[in-house]
C-alpha cells in the first residue's frame, strides 16, 4: 500500500529547490520587524528557548517559533490514512483476530453500512458533504461577508464568539458525553473510599443531562465535583491520571457553559447591535432564532453519522487500550492522520468514503477546495470561483489511483494516475470519463490518463497549504 501523507510528501520552501517561499525566522532577518531575539530570551536555569529553525527536519522536535509551521511538519509526517483503513478491515470482526469485542462489533457494524450500490453511494456522500460543515445556510453566509467587509475589529471579533458559542451549543451532546466518560474515568482512577462518591455524582449529572439542565448540571459540577477533587488532589498528592481528566473536565465544562442558550443568545444581540448588521439580523427574535439552530443540527440519523460515530467509538475503545498492540498502533494512525486533515489550520474539506461495492472494498480520502483560484468575475460582472478536488482511490483488486480534478463554471480538467496494470487502458479511460462527464452537463475541457510513477502529495495539488493563504500564522 502506497504512503499517501508520509514521508512522500514535501513540504514547499524547505528543500534547495524552492526559496523565498517561506521565510525563516530569525533576529537577523530584516524583512520581519519587533521580532524579540529569542536568543536574549533566558530562563531562571541560564537556558534559552532559541530553537533551530532552519528545516522541519529537526529529529522530531516541535518548532515554537510558529504554531503553522509545526502543523505543516505535522503535515509531513502524518502516517497514510488508507494505508490504515485497509489492515483494519481486513482482518474483519473477528476478535482473535486482535480486536477486542468492543471494537469487532463496531467494525461489523461499519462494514454492513458500507454495502452501497450507486444510489445508496450518491446518497451516502451528499450526506457526508451536508455534516461537513456546521456553519451552512443564509444566516452563516451573511456572517461571512460582514467578516469580510467589516472596518472595524470589534465586529470581527464578536462574530468570531458568536461563532464560537454556536459551536459549543452545537457540540452540547458531544461535551456531555466527555464529562460523563471523564467523571467515570477518573472514579476508575481513583481508590474506592474517594471513588464512590464522584460515581454518585456522576450518576446525578447523568440524569441531570437526561433532563436538559444544562444550569444545574454546571451548578454540580462547580459546587460538588470541583470541592470534592480538591479534596482529593490536596490530601492524596496524585498528581496521575486523576487529575490529568480533571483539566480536561474542566476545559470541557468551560464549553459546556459557553455553548449555553443564554450565552449564544447574548452574542447574537451583541451583533445586532452594529449598524452593518442590525438590519439584516434585528428582526430575527430569539424563539425563531434557537428553532434555526436545532433545524441546523447534525441529523444523528444519518448514514453518514453513524458511520463515523462507529468508527470513532472503535478508535477510542483502542486507544484506550483494547484489542492487541497491532489494531492499537492502527487506530492510533488513523486518528493522527484524521487530526492533520481536521486541523484549524487546513484550508481544505476532508472526506473519508471506505465501501463495499460490487463485492470489492474501495477506501478512498477526498480533499476539496472550494476556492481553488479565489474570487474572479464571470460574464456579466457575478462573482464566481474554481474548485479542485483531489481523490485517493484504493480498489483492492487494483491498486491506488490519484484524480486531480478542476472545475469552472461548467468546463472540468481531470487529471488520472492509475496502477500499471490498468495503464494500458488510459484511453478507454478518457474516453469513458469524457463521456460521463456529457451526459451530466458538464464540458470535458481536459481528461487526461496516464500510469502513476509515485503517488501524488497534497502540497503539490494544493499549494495553498504550505503558503498558508487561509491560516492564521501564530509566533511567540
């Protein structure tokens, strides 16, 4: 199985090919002004926090001087998502396998779903691309072109909360889900005369949540929980897996409360009380306003959901440590490879479609921009953009394909790599996918197939990554 993400893929402007693509930061450096010398930067033990920054290569160790240059080595190492995907399943939903019970089930579960003929798959990816992205319809539209065009920081920085508390209210039943396993955890982690009464809270919180009381369930957790792990922590010293869950209870409990009716509410009215958008959002009142949001939620129902729910519930039984070392290391690919792909960071959408389909198993990632080329003026004066997806096609029987494809308006560029024992077909394959691409309204500008000589990087498709257009580029 070809490395997809690995170490075939280069990162643009460190290598002696490419220069002044990024600039390296350094007290030397003119081009970069109230630049602190990090090298005058030292601590009570006479070190300073200097670090080489002259590749990514650095025997591993993460660079501070930027947050977006230690996601782009992230980005480099990250292990191949297929390569993953593809031993997983085939070792199937037998537990002696080295899956543990927990994780077979889940697994049986993924593979019955994944059994589409072209109908069902049509549907299975509308849905997938429909809970991509939370921020969808009018309301989040007009956001972003008041983002855009607002004079003033403090319109941006009130959208970007009013977001943020959209966010926590839209991730509600994933944070109670945390704060349940978290309790639960650390009660495991706990000995019996402390544990017992944290279950008991955690037993209340339980039905506090079944409830909807998100007031009393914060009330619990601040006025029992919190007072109670005090205690613990300051009369037994642990300083374990206690109270590392502790911090993460407590980041989670922050957005719990954030992403309250309430707090959302207030950011809205903080909006609306700008001129530039007063009159489009001042008649929304706040019933009409909540009843969008729950229209606006994640359909749980879905194919698509609960396809990722299975495969995110497998990989959190694994890392919690069921199932041999071997499906562990796995899992643990996976999800680094998911967290690359989902990171702040990535100006791309990321889709995962593994299925079963006419008795073979295809595992395929999808990377789409849907701003290839940025804005730019169609006839009559309307704005318009390019998109440009890349696809990553594993047939079992076959072999790994990469597709680049670039659409405008209605003209399509497709560029095909295929295994050798399919290049010889490369025109048939043109001719079948100009075809396709008729017969659906579309105008085949230019199709083009050819026998891959290694697999293509997503900094190469997509520049856009490296040169950080979209991103915001933290130093400190």
């Amino acid at each position: 199985m070809a490395e997809i993400l690995g170490a075939t893929n280069p990162v643009p402007g460190y290598d002696n090919a490419v220069t002044n693509r990024n600039i390296p930061v350094s007290p030397e450096n003119t081009q970069i002004q109230n630049l602190t010398d990090p090298s005058r930067v030292i601590g009570p033990d006479g070190r300073t926090e200097q670090q080489d920054n002259s590749a990514l290569d650095n025997g591993g160790k993460i660079r501070y001087d930027s947050n977006f240059q230690t996601f782009l080595q992230r980005l480099k190492e990250a292990p191949g998502m297929l390569e993953s995907l593809s031993g997983l399943f085939r070792m199937g939903t037998v537990v002696s396998s080295g899956m543990s019970e927990g994780i077979a089930q889940d697994m049986s579960q993924i593979l019955q779903m994944l059994q589409m003929d072209e109908g069902q798959l049509l549907e299975f990816l509308t849905q997938q691309f429909k809970t991509g992205s939370r921020y969808k319809g009018v309301l989040f539209a007009l956001l972003r072109n008041a983002y855009t065009r607002a004079a003033s920081e403090n319109v941006q920085a009130d959208i970007l909360q009013f977001l943020k508390s959209y966010a926590d209210y839209s991730s509600t039943a994933h944070l109670e889900g945390n704060l349940l396993r978290n309790l639960q955890g650390m009660a495991d982690a706990m000995p019996k005369s402390w544990a017992q009464k944290l279950l008991d809270l955690t037993a209340q919180l339980e039905n506090g949540i079944a409830a909807g009381d998100r007031a009393g369930n914060l009330a619990l957790l601040r006025q029992q929980v919190f007072p109670h792990m005090a205690d613990y922590v300051n009369q037994t010293h642990d300083m374990g897996r206690a109270r590392m869950l502790l911090s993460l209870l407590t980041l989670d409990m922050a957005r719990y409360e954030n992403g309250s009716e309430e707090n959302l509410l207030q950011a809205f009215h903080r909006l609306t009380g700008y001129g530039t958008l007063k009159d489009q959002l001042g008649k929304v009142d706040d019933k009409a306003l909540l009843e969008l949001f729950r229209r606006s939620a994640f359909d749980s129902s879905s194919t698509a959901v609960q396809y990722a729910d299975h495969l995110a519930d497998a990989a959190a039984r694994a890392l919690r440590g069921e199932g041999d070392a071997q499906v562990q290391q796995m899992f643990q690919q996976l999800v680094k490879a998911m967290l690359v792909n989902e990171s702040v960071y990535m100006p791309l959408n990321h889709y995962l479609i593994p299925l079963e389909w006419d008795g073979r198993m295809l595992f395929s990632e999808m990377w789409v921009d849907p701003d290839a080329e940025g804005e730019h003026q169609k006839e009559g004066g309307k704005p318009g953009g390019a998109s440009k997806l890349l696809l990553k096609m594993d047939i079992q029987s076959l072999g790994l394909f990469d597709i680049v494809l670039m659409a405008k308006d209605r003209e399509v560029e497709i560029q095909i790599a295929c295994p050798e024992k399919v290049s010889s077909f490369s025109r048939q394959i043109e001719q079948g996918v100009s075809e396709i691409l008729t017969r659906n309204g579309l105008t085949p500008a230019k199709v083009v197939a050819r026998q891959m000589m290694r697999p293509v990087t997503l900094t190469e498709v997509f520049p856009k990554i490296f040169e950080g257009k979209n991103s915001v580029d933290v130093k400190v």
